[in-house]
C-alpha cells in the first residue's frame, strides 16, 4: 500500500509526546515497536490538528528546557 499511511493513533502520538519530554530523539522513538514510521509523523502534522498541537508543543518544551539548561550552564 504504498503512499498510504495508518490512521492517526492518539496512544501513540502521547507515547510520542512522553518521549520527546524524555529528550529521546524522535526518529528512535519512531523506531520502537508499535510505532509509527517518520513519514506518517509528517502526514499526521500535515493532516490532524490534535497531533499538530501537540507535535508543536511537546517541541516547544523541548526548546524551554535546551534553553534553561543553556543560561543555568
């Protein structure tokens, strides 16, 4: 099936999410069993607004947290 990619899975996106709050790389938790490819990450962004926010704002904690660890040295 190919250009297809699985439905948007909510446990998924927040195990995504979980992961990325660990500062685990996104492509290693996209390699964890059960998990979606990267490819399905960028269609999930492109096409669901939940996953979209969320992407967003795990990303934008991680930000906050690289800074904080930058200023306190």
């Amino acid at each position: 099936m190919t250009g297809q990619h699985p439905p948007y899975d909510a446990t998924c996106a927040a195990r995504l999410f979980s992961g990325m709050d660990a500062d685990k790389a996104v492509r290693h938790i996209c390699e964890e069993e059960g998990m979606p490819s990267m490819k399905t990450l960028k269609h999930w962004r492109k096409t669901n607004r939940e996953f979209r926010e969320g992407y967003a704002a795990a990303m934008e904690r991680k930000r906050e947290r690289v800074n904080r660890t930058d200023l306190n040295g």
